[in-house]
C-alpha cells in the first residue's frame, strides 16, 4: 500500500514529468494538490516547497499565495524555529519570499558547502539528512559535528550586511530536499519590510549567539509580541570608563530572541554606526516605577516613513533574557496585536511636546 507521503512525492514527480513536457496547467494543479495534502499532515516545509515549485511555472495569477498563507495560519508552529519563520509573516512577506527561493535537491554524498565558501544562502531541510562538520580549528567543542535533519536550517548569514566564510563542510548523508535563500534577497525583503529583518534576527538566534558560534542552549523561538512600553538604550563603548550613549525609544516587537524598537528622527543624523554595538536595553514600567534590564546588541537599522515624518527602527538581539522577566514584561505591557498606530501615535506625542 502506498503511504500518504509517498503519495505525495508521486504527485510532485508527476508534476515535475509535466513541468518538464511544458503541461503548466496540469503541473501547477499537481503541485496545488501536494502543498494542500503537505498543509494538512502539517509539514510546513514540503508544502512551501511544493509552493515554490508551482509559482516557478505559474508566473500571473491573482492571490497566488493566498492558499498557503491560509493553511499556514492553521498549523501548530509547536516551536519550531523554521516553522516559526513562515507562519509568523504577514501576506506580503510570504508572497516575496516564495518568489525568492529556490528547491534543491542533492543526492548522497555531495558536498552543499565547503570550508572557504562566502555565506550567501540561508538553507531549510525539507526532506533528507545533512553532516555539519565545524573546521577543528576554529571549533573545538563536542558539537562541532551537527546532522541536520527534516525541518533544520543552516548558514551564518546574519547580520544580513556583513560578509562572512563558511569555516566547515556541509555533505548530505542521504538525497536531501533543501529550500534556499540568498542573503542578497533576504536584505532585499528586509530593506522592504522592517518585520523581516526582525524574523531573520529571531530565527538565526535559535542556532547562533551573538558572535556567530554555535549556541550551547539552543533558543526556542517563540510568539513574537506588541508591547507598548518605553525604552533607554545603553549603547555601550569600546572605550574603558567611556560613559555610553543614551537613546530613548519605543518597543515594537518583542520575543526571547530579541526586541524592535522605535527611535524619532532626532537620531537620523546621530545613529549611523548603531550596528554591532553592544547595549542595555532598560525596559521600564511607569506605573510600577520598575522594570528589567537586558544585555544584547544592535543587529540592524532601518529607515521607515510615517505619515509625514520619518522614523528609525533597530533590532536588537538579546543575549540573554530570563524567562521570568519576559513574563513580567509581557504581563504589563502587552497590548494585543495591531496596535502599531497606537505606539505610532503615543511617540509622535511624546516627541513633539
């Protein structure tokens, strides 16, 4: 008897067969009928990637997306950081990033990356395992073999801007099914939509810590939030006995990987070399004349227009926030989701008084 998965994969097949003899139609109604049965056993990444194989051939087609990002709103993420990523994006961010990536497919034994290669690509297992073997000198710590299996990610590619080398060997043990997506598309996105900066900073968290090494605890990615509540900004100098900078600002979004905050204008001319400065965030609530303090650093910078005015945006991600402060903040400042006119308009009164 054939499985449902099995199914499954000879639909696609199919679908590539037809794909292949210019049978469009035919094809993208295959790989329609894929993604919906991936959806519904809750395989987020087979059924993107049944997606991604249909708008390569389906080029116009009116809400193209919508069916996708409607069975994403109904799978349980059960904090998995890949599933997380996609199911947390608005339309708009799915659609572009959909049209960004590509499936690639490796037999055994192939080498996906090697010690030297620029980190270009952000790579999702969809289906197959991957050998991750660190260069021994520059990790030596036991974890520096990891096998990727369904549902991990891989590549050191944030901060989106900077340039970085892979300093180990990625081999595919099996025939493995990998989406990717190039740095480049993913600053081209993120440059577009502020929010997808901030999903990248959160997903890379869950594999990375700040410096780029492998995290020895990994860091489940959870709800991001929209809190309205205050913030100082330490930002800390490399200079001993240097009094940091101070900036004020609003919070956005907020999850355990890291926070979004709103700066004024008043720093647009001042806030040029923001990244990678390690900070304070100082989180307070008013009305308690209290709050929590969390260590991080400056993972990117964003311009945004509002209205008639024009605002910065940064993302910070934390190094570390005790779970019983995150609590504390989601309980007294948590305003429900949709509310970014609201934090919009509480700033724009605050700085103009």
């Amino acid at each position: 008897m054939v499985d449902s998965h099995t199914h499954k994969q000879l639909d696609e097949k199919a679908a590539d067969e037809l794909s292949g003899q210019n049978q469009v139609k035919q094809a993208a109604e295959l790989y329609r009928t894929a993604m919906q049965q991936y959806a519904e056993s809750g395989k987020i990444l087979s059924a993107i990637a049944a997606k991604v194989r249909e708008l390569k051939i389906i080029k116009r087609a009116p809400n193209k997306a919508r069916d996708i990002y409607d069975a994403l709103r109904t799978i349980a993420a059960n904090n998995i950081p890949s599933y997380e990523f996609f199911t947390k994006m608005s339309y708009d961010e799915l659609l572009g990033i959909l049209q960004a990536l590509e499936v690639e497919v490796f037999p055994p034994g192939s080498i996906v990356k090697q010690a030297g290669d620029p980190e270009t690509d952000l790579y999702f297992v969809v289906s197959g395992t991957l050998q991750e073997t660190a260069d021994p000198a520059s990790d030596t710590s036991p974890e520096n073999q990891v096998t990727l299996i369904e549902n991990a990610f891989t590549g050191d590619i944030y901060p989106l801007e900077e340039d970085k080398a892979y300093n180990g060997t990625l081999t595919s043990t099996t025939e493995v099914e990998l989406l990717k997506i190039s740095k480049h598309d993913l600053l081209r996105l993120a440059q577009k939509k502020y929010n997808f900066e901030f999903l990248c900073m959160e997903l890379l968290s869950t594999r990375y810590d700040i410096g780029g090494r492998r995290s020895k605890q990994i860091i489940r990615a959870t709800q991001r939030y929209q809190l309205l509540t205050r913030v100082d900004i330490k930002v800390l100098s490399d200079v001993p006995n240097e009094k940091p900078l101070v900036l004020n600002g609003f919070t956005e979004d907020i999850s355990l990987g890291g926070a979004c905050i709103c700066l004024s204008a008043a720093y647009l001319s001042g806030a040029t070399n923001l990244i990678g400065k390690r900070v304070i965030l100082a989180l307070r609530v008013a009305r308690l004349l209290t709050g929590v303090d969390v260590p991080g650093i400056i993972a990117w910078k964003r311009e945004v227009n509002r209205g008639k005015g024009k605002d910065i945006i940064i993302g910070i991600q934390f190094k570390e926030i005790p779970p019983e402060d995150f609590e504390f903040i989601k309980r007294h400042c948590y305003i429900g989701d949709g509310a970014e006119q609201m934090i919009y308009s509480l700033w724009q009164s605050c700085v103009t008084k």
